[in-house]
C-alpha cells in the first residue's frame, strides 16, 4: 500500500476524533492543532492498528508529533 492511499484511510479513520473539523495536513500537530488528549490519543492509535494491523510501540507514539509522521510510521510499520 502506498502512502497516499495509507494517508487516505488514516484521514477517514481519524475524522470522529476531529471535533473541530481541522483541515488534516502532513504538517497537522495532534496535541496542538487537533488538540487531542491522552485518552483520544490512545482510541485513535487503536484505531489505526487495528485497521492496518500493526503494533505502534510507546516509543514510536512518542516520536510521532503530527500527521505527516504518522502516515511515514504507519506506512515503514506495514513493510
């Protein structure tokens, strides 16, 4: 899968947790901009690993700060 359609389905996954209807950029911040919480960080990355199966561990959520990363993580995670 390439990242275009990876960012495509983490953009449809992402949206019931966007309660401001920001506009989702690579450069998008979740804490500052989407302004999720530790709770919605932890159901949005359920999300996302069960959609795409995967295991994102605490150390790579730590390093992934806005969308753009988390779209390379997610693709690199799916081989």
């Amino acid at each position: 899968m390439d990242r275009e359609e990876t960012s495509a389905r983490i953009a449809a996954l992402i949206e019931p947790f966007n309660k401001k209807g920001i506009e989702i950029t690579d450069s998008t911040r979740f804490t500052d901009d989407l302004e999720f919480d530790s709770l919605t960080v932890m159901d949005f990355v359920a999300a996302i690993e069960d959609e795409f199966d995967i295991i994102i561990s605490m150390n790579q959520q730590a390093e992934i700060e806005n969308y753009g990363q988390l779209v390379d993580a997610v693709v690199k995670l799916q081989g």
